[in-house]
C-alpha cells in the first residue's frame, strides 16, 4: 500500500455536511479533496445523514462503509429538542452501510439495526478484523439502558459478512465517567485502542492487550501527551501507518466556530511507547475533514479515486 483514503464529513449548518466525503493522499500527510470537495456518497434513508464513518478493506479485498444514521442538520432543533442528551437517548439504533468492489461503484444505502431499542444511539462504529477468530468486530458507543443514568459505554457485535451480527456485548466501560469514539489497531502482537473520556481525563486516552476483546492497560506516555491539550476539544481518534513507519493518530478538534473544525495530526515513532507527539506543521488539508477513518489504499485505487471524484 502505499496512499491512503479519508472518509468523513463536514461539520456544515445544511444536510449536505452529513453525507459521505473522501479526501485522498499519496503520502498520509497532505490531504486533497475529490469531487470538488462535494459528497461522493448521500443517505437517503434513516435521518437522511450520516456521520462518524468507518471504511475498512475486507479479507476478499472488498470494501464496506459504516455510518452513524444521524442528520443534525434536519433533526437537532425540533427531534432532538436542540438537546444532546435527547439525541445520545433517542438517536438512531441504526448504522448505515455501503459495500463497494472498487471504492468508485457502491452498493444502495442500508440500514443494519445492530442494537435493540433499549439502548441509545449507536454512535461512530469501527471495524476491526480478529484474525483469532476470523471474524469483523464492529465496536460503537452507547448508553445502555437508554433511560438510565448509565455512562456512555462501548459495545461490539462480531460479523463475518456484514449481513448477520451478533448480540452486543459490553467491550469496555469507564467506572467514573463514560466513553465514545473508540478505534482500535493491531501492531506486532498488541491491539491498541483509543476512545475519548468524557471526564477524568477529558481527552483522548490509549490502552492495549494482547487480546482483542481482554484486559487493556493504559499508556502513560500518551497520557502526558494529551494533558498538554485543552481539555473537552479532541474526539474521534483515528490512527493509521504511515510509510516510514511510524503512526499517525488523527484528533477532531471541535473547540472553535462549526466551519473550521477538523482534525489535528499526532505522530509516534514507535507506537509502542504511546508517546505521539502534535505535528500540525508537516500535515496540510483542504478543509476541516470531520470524523472519519482513515485507510491505506494501493496507487491503483489512488489513481481510480482521481479520476472518477475529478476537481473540476
């Protein structure tokens, strides 16, 4: 591999924000934008928006896309009552999902119920692959019970075809406050994951194991990291392998007007040590890319992307 793929979107006041963005690059850290910096996918299911995506290759070299089933844009102030609390309770128990052999050519929008109505919205899924037990873990954030004090939560259900889904099952939970946004990646026999605390710390926090679905311990070094950082603006990790190595972790940073947030880059030499280190000056993107995931992708499909999302 050796380009990469973005899929997000963008934080507008329209619906056209909450729809399915890439941006591309050749080397993980200049970004460019495709189609015009226009939607290259759009729900028209569910809430009629999407967010917090993930994009993963399949073993079958196969493609699918996982979205929150959410439109802020045409829900927040009169569903939602202009009310997070009402949203994270009664937003959608739905992901949406688009499956593609090419990255160019995608299959209709559906939408997979992963969690019954006793829980709250399934928000930012991430797929993982557990090469123990040859299966996809899809892992999302939720309230469970919905109308219970409950913290935010992550939960996972395992598939093998993205049709059929397991039961949720709790992944991991904080005791003192509640998390979202996780992500997780494997590197030389550990999996690393990162999720956003709400409190204590209020920021980005990195753990790992030698299992996926075992006992995790946290990374001190990455802690120190994150302490320099304003507490409460970070959210929505992803993390990806650069080509010299090392690893990029990207942060959304929310704390400024709607238009101008996006993601901020962190740069560890060895990922092992956690220490990632803020890397604004050597990154450079088009707009404010808004959470997503982020995907190596072969020249071939570089170039495929190009030509079919032209700028025009």
């Amino acid at each position: 591999m050796s380009a990469y793929l973005f899929a997000h979107f963008r934080e507008k006041v329209t619906p056209d924000g909450e729809q399915v963005y890439f941006g591309i690059s050749k080397d993980g850290f200049n970004w460019e934008q495709v189609n015009n910096g226009k939607p290259v996918l759009e729900s028209t299911m569910g809430e009629k928006g999407v967010r917090d995506f993930t994009i993963t290759r399949k073993k079958d070299n196969t493609f699918v896309i996982l979205a929150t089933d959410l439109s802020l844009a045409y829900n927040f102030k009169e569903k939602y009552e202009s009310n997070w609390n009402k949203v994270n309770r009664e937003g959608s128990k739905y992901l949406s999902k688009w499956e593609s052999d090419d990255l160019v050519h995608w299959s209709e929008q559906e939408l997979i119920k992963v969690v019954d109505d006793n829980y709250g919205c399934a928000w930012a899924p991430d797929i993982i692959y557990d090469e123990e037990n040859q299966d996809y873990m899809v892992h999302w954030s939720s309230r469970y019970p919905a109308d219970s004090s409950n913290e935010m939560a992550i939960y996972y259900a395992k598939t093998k075809d993205f049709k059929t889904y397991t039961q949720p099952k709790e992944l991991c939970h904080k005791s003192d406050t509640g998390i979202i946004d996780s992500n997780i990646v494997y590197e030389n026999g550990y999996y690393y994951r990162f999720t956003k605390s709400d409190f204590n710390p209020a920021h980005i926090i990195l753990e790992r194991g030698t299992s996926l679905t075992g006992e995790y311990e946290r990374m001190p070094l990455f802690d120190e990291e994150m302490n320099k950082l304003e507490d409460g603006q970070y959210e929505a990790p992803t993390c990806y392998k650069l080509p010299d190595g090392s690893w990029c972790l990207m942060l959304d940073f929310y704390g400024c007007e709607k238009e101008k947030q996006g993601y901020v880059p962190f740069v560890a030499k060895d990922i092992s040590t956690g220490k990632f280190v803020r890397s604004d000056k050597v990154f450079s993107f088009p707009y404010g890319f808004k959470h997503g995931t982020v995907m190596e992708i072969t020249d071939e499909e570089y170039k495929r992307l190009k030509e079919n999302y032209p700028n025009n």
